[in-house]
C-alpha cells in the first residue's frame, strides 16, 4: 500500500515538499498500542537530521534513549500532574527526577524547555486547570534557578489559539487581537513571569481544526498557496491563517505590553485520516505551503524573520482519544511502523537534501490476516462484534471521508476484525467474532484501504502492557453499513 501511494504521488511532482527547515522539530507521542522503540525512533530523528524533539511526558526509556544525541529536548509534563506541581517542594522533586538525572554533558540529555502542561486553558477543559498551572509554572522554572539550571532550560506553557480572540467578531483582523476576557489577567501574569525568566510563549496553531470546526471557512485560506480574497487588515493583506493567527497572538502580546516576547510554536501539522479533508493530498498541499515559508525565514508581517516550530506529529497514534475527532490517531509524517507517509524532507544532512528516511529493522508479526468468514449464517450479531472490535482497535478509517470508507458491508467488517486481531498480536482466539471471522494468508488490502500487519512486540516495540491494551476504550467508531 504505502508502495503504491508514493509511486502515485512521486507522479505528482508539482506538488512534492522539496524545501528542508533548519532547525525544525518534531512532537513525539507514544500514545500506540505497539509503539517503536525509543532507540529506534531516535534513529530516525537522526536519520532525517531532526534535530529539536518535543515530549509530552518525561519518560525514562525516551530520555535515555536522547541521551548522547545532541537532540534538543522539550520535555513534558501532562496535565493531569499540574496540581501536584502546584506545590513547591513536588516540583522541586520532579525537576531532580526528570531533569537534573539527565542533564550532564557527556552522554546527556540536551534538554532546552519544560511544557508545563498541554493546552491547559482550552474552553473544552471548563476551566480543571485554571488555578493550578501558572503555580505549577512558577514552581518548575524556580526549581531549576534553585538547581542551577534556569540559564539554559526555561518553563512555558503550551497554549491552544482559542486563549486570544477579537473583542469585535466583525474586525476579526490579527491587529485587533486580544487575550480572551475571562483569561486576561492569568495570561498577564504568566507572561510577565515568562519575560522575566527569558522564557518563550509557546503557542499550538491548527489551520486543519479552522477548517474542520466551521464549515463556512475558506478553503483555501487553511493553506499557503494564495487566495482570491486575502484578508485586509489595514492595508496588510493576509493569505493564510498560520500567518493570520500567530500575529494575532503578537497583538494580544502587544496588548499587555509585550508585544516583542519570543514566539514558539509548540505543534501545527495536517492530519492524513480520518476526515473529508484529513488524506495525503491536502497534507502535503499543506507541507508543501509550510516548509518553504519556515525555510525563507521571512517570518509573518507582524513578525519577520525566524520563527522555531515543532511538527505535529512525527509517529501516527493509534490509542489516542478521539473525542475532538477521528483525525487524531492520524497526525503523523510516518505511519505506525514508521515509514514515510509522503516524499518531503525537513532538513539539511551534510549539505544534501534528502527525503524521510524511515525507521530501519522494525519486524512485523507473520503475513496473516482477520477477515469476515463469507460462510457464515449467523450475521444478526455482526454490528455487536464489529462494534466491540472498534471500541478496542483503531477504526477510524472507516468513518465518513475516510480512507477505507468505500468499502462494502463485508470489508469493513474484515478491516475491524483486522485491527482486533493485530492489536491482540495474531492471537487466534482473537480472529473469531462468534463464527464470523477467519484468519487468512491473501492480503486483503484494497487499492485505497490498508489492512495493516502489526509490530512484532518482541522484537520491534515496546508493547503497552495486556491490561491497558484491553482498559484502552475510545469513542467508537461509527459504522454505516448499509
């Protein structure tokens, strides 16, 4: 499957992503039901001349893994942890346990930033993290001062764009920006304390979640390719939304009196499933918009030059939440097993361009496969098993828009069953669905659907343990099966 993407794609040369960023870095989740070992994802980074990577957690096979790379780290700290660093002495503790174990110079983890926290003020959230993560940001930045490290790792706070807005819906133009009322003070406090300690304001920008959120916006203007009706924002045109955005941010800055304060773009990407608009075609329309712009340093009109920004993401998910949508197992620029998605690259290796390396002596479970058994009689129970396959294996690639949506009633329960009997690692009790499945050697992928074989736990991966695999229960997947 993925062969045949890239020869169709590698047709489409007008559109490949031939620019490369220095300096560019990537998120790096492990939400995965069969993640790749850190060693070998640290390869690839290596690989692929990525130097910056993005954590959202500090855990230690990564970090050890790091160790030695000289890639620049940005290490994590979940939400669900800010209470807990809102205490001082915590804080302190943690800042031991995960950064100063690490932070030596020979063989050490090159760790520049701490997240505290991950879109922690999203309206979603309904305020569970207000009053505890500026308390926790203090808390980690004055833990390195305390320890010596506050010169060279600095704390921010990843933010979503919906903490800024425009105190006029009708002159929503970028110099018009401000931070939202109801977070105003809060924000006023953490950038100063930001300012003060020579930290960046980290912001996530999402041209895809514009699009996908409000039906009636441009199409267009989600990319950087031009429009017919920029946005006129007193004689300063706007093409895009990333650029449209991040100024925004600059005024709602400039708003509380910092308005020259460093900007680091925490996460923005382009999804490639899951959605109408989520397919390899708008993903590199969209890279192919990005990298460039990144590589120019030229910057935005209300900020010119440089501008650090992390790719959202480099591995796609498949135990990730989808409640904001089906897209979110799919933000990747590899797949699961880590080859490349589409041909682009991202940076310079010794003066050569190179496209994505992929990740080298990953090892498969056997050519086997789940598939609906045509023979059975039995089919008043098929939505109940499909429906239990998908609450504990990724289907999202069957809903509407997606890229195994055309498949008939038939396919679509094979490619449940599929994904069940990959993520239970070929067990043959779980290719059974009461009489409705089989096991079978034909690979029964389709030209635009690929039923996947999964990592080999024991040699490829760091397998998450039995009992999260059968506690992980996401949204399920609706199935039209008509």
């Amino acid at each position: 499957m993925f062969c045949r993407w890239v020869i169709v794609i590698m047709m489409m040369s007008d559109i490949l992503v031939w620019n490369y960023v220095e300096g560019l870095g990537v998120n790096w989740g492990t939400q995965a039901t069969h993640p790749l070992k850190a060693d070998t994802i640290v390869e690839m980074l290596k690989d692929n001349g990525i130097g910056k990577v993005k954590l959202f957690d500090a855990d230690d096979e990564t970090m050890s893994a790091l160790g030695g790379s000289g890639i620049e780290v940005m290490v994590g700290i979940p939400n669900n942890q800010l209470l807990e660093m809102s205490n001082y002495d915590r804080a302190l503790q943690w800042v031991r346990k995960n950064i100063t174990r690490y932070n030596f110079k020979s063989g050490g983890v090159n760790i520049k930033y701490v997240a505290v926290g991950n879109e922690p003020f999203l309206k979603s959230y309904n305020n569970s993290f207000l009053n505890v993560t500026f308390p926790a940001l203090q808390n980690i930045q004055n833990a390195l001062n305390e320890l010596g490290l506050g010169d060279s790792i600095k704390a921010t706070v990843p933010s979503n764009a919906d903490i800024y807005g425009y105190p006029d819906p009708n002159n929503a133009v970028p110099s018009s920006g401000i931070f939202r009322p109801d977070l105003s003070n809060l924000m006023t406090q953490i950038v100063q304390f930001l300012n003060k300690n020579n930290a960046p304001f980290t912001v996530n920008i999402y041209p895809f979640l514009s699009l996908y959120e409000n039906d009636n916006f441009p199409f267009d203007y989600a990319f950087f390719d031009g429009v017919t009706n920029p946005l006129n924002d007193n004689g300063i045109l706007y093409t895009n939304v990333f650029d449209a955005n991040f100024d925004t941010l600059v005024s709602a800055l400039k708003s509380i009196g910092f308005g020259n304060m460093e900007i680091l773009v925490g996460e923005v990407g382009w999804p490639t499933d899951g959605n109408k608009n989520a397919n390899i075609q708008n993903a590199l329309r969209f890279y192919n918009g990005l990298l460039p712009k990144l590589s120019s340093n030229k910057g935005t009109p209300k900020r010119n030059g440089y501008i650090e920004v992390y790719l959202f993401g480099l591995i796609d998910e498949d135990a990730k939440a989808i409640a904001p949508g089906n897209f979110e197992r799919h933000w990747g620029i590899f797949s699961f097993d880590g080859k490349p998605k589409f041909p682009m690259h991202v940076s310079s290796k010794n003066g050569e361009n190179k496209l994505l390396v992929g990740a080298k002596n990953v090892h498969y479970l056997d050519p086997k496969w789940c598939m609906f058994n045509p023979n059975s009689n039995n089919l008043s129970k098929l939505d109940d098993n499909i429906n239990y396959a998908c609450t504990y294996a990724d289907c999202t690639p069957l809903g509407d828009g997606s890229s195994c949506n055309d498949l008939d009633a038939n396919g679509k329960a094979s490619y449940a069953f599929n994904m069940y009997y990959q993520v239970q690692n070929q067990n043959d009790l779980a290719c059974d669905f009461e009489g409705l499945a089989m096991i079978t050697t034909n690979n029964i992928s389709t030209s635009t659907c690929d039923f996947i074989i999964q990592i080999n736990p024991s040699s490829s991966s760091s397998l998450l343990p039995s009992f999260v695999v059968f506690l992980f229960v996401g949204v399920v997947t609706y199935l039209n099966m008509c």
